[in-house]
C-alpha cells in the first residue's frame, strides 16, 4: 500500500481559527509554498464528500498529525486506521497523550516534527520525509501494522483488550493513595482484581 499510494501526504483542516495559537500550526502545511516543496499530495481546507476523503486519506503514504486546541488530534488515530504513516506536529503529545503507553512507543510508528522547525519551514519540514531510508520506512511499517492490532478494536487479529488491561493494571499499581484511595491494589473496588 504504502508504495502504491498516489498521495505523499495527506492533511486537511478547517479554515476557522483553532485555540492556544494551533491555527498557526494548521494552516502552515497548506500554504502554497509548501505544496512546490513536496510531491503531489491531498492537503487543503477539507473535502465535502467523505468518500473521496475516506479514498486520498486512505491511498497516502504519509498523513499529518498536527496538534489542535490541545496537544493531541483524532487524525493519528484515523492515520493508523488507514495505515498512512503518522506525522506528529505537536511536542507535548507524547507525554499529553500516549495511547496505550504500557504496550506502544509512538516513536516507534510515527514521525515527529519539532513544532519551532515546522513553524519555521513546513515545506523543507515535510520535504524531508522524502530523505528516509528504505529501511526505516520498513521499520515505522510494521511498527504501524503492530500499533493497529493493538489500538483497533475491530481489527480481525486484535490485541486492544489485554493492551487495555495491561494499562488499567500499569494504572493501578501506580496510583496515587491520597488522590484516588480506592485505586490503589488490595483496597476498595479494587480490591477484587490483585
């Protein structure tokens, strides 16, 4: 799929200013400078018929992940859904927001761009990605293949409930006494589950 795409990049937004200084960030992939710095891609302020979007978010290779009003955005999960590589534009996600931290690494099956640097130059930030090496594009891959099996529910070879049930246990054994009594291992309600 990934060499098959007909899309580099795939990334739409919406044209209405975002909160905490995110439409900066938002509207700066689809600038037309941007769009001579890379190969062809869908990229623009979204596209009315959900089939097509479903059909160009599906056939690209790279699919940005830009933050919005806070550090996280749904567009990660859509790209792993559809098996577009994922694009992180946002510093804090990976501590704002891991999915399933206990199970995944997210800098195993995306990519992250450094928010200054993105701001910067999207263009030269995203014309980058054309310098990756064979190997490591395998490598984010199946690290991709992995994270879906772990994060999609509906996947025919699922591993979301033990990941979940590793990371409700990871929860509990580190949970805080004076915050949350009934949290912790051998009290309250979870008191049936050590």
């Amino acid at each position: 799929k990934f060499q098959n795409a007909s899309n580099f990049l795939f990334y739409h937004t919406r044209r209405e200013d975002s909160e905490f200084n995110s439409t900066a960030y938002r509207h700066a992939p689809v600038q037309i400078p941007v769009y001579k710095q890379i190969p062809p891609s869908s990229m623009g302020f979204g596209i009315p018929n959900k089939r097509i979007w479903k059909r160009m978010y599906t056939d690209s290779k790279f699919c940005l992940a830009i933050r919005g009003d806070t550090p996280h955005t749904h567009a990660l999960l859509r790209s792993i859904k559809v098996g577009c590589i994922p694009v992180i534009v946002s510093d804090l996600y990976p501590y704002y927001a891991p999915t399933l931290k206990s199970t995944l690494d997210m800098r195993d099956y995306a990519i992250f761009i450094d928010e200054e640097t993105f701001l910067q130059d999207p263009g030269k930030a995203l014309a980058s990605l054309e310098e990756l090496s064979d190997e490591y594009i395998q490598e984010k891959l199946n690290a991709l293949r992995f994270a879906q099996q772990v994060m999609l529910v509906d996947h025919p070879q699922s591993l979301f409930v033990p990941a979940f049930l590793k990371e409700a246990e990871a929860a509990m054994n580190h949970a805080r006494p004076d915050l949350c009594p009934s949290c912790v291992r051998g009290s309250g309600v979870a008191s049936g589950y050590t």
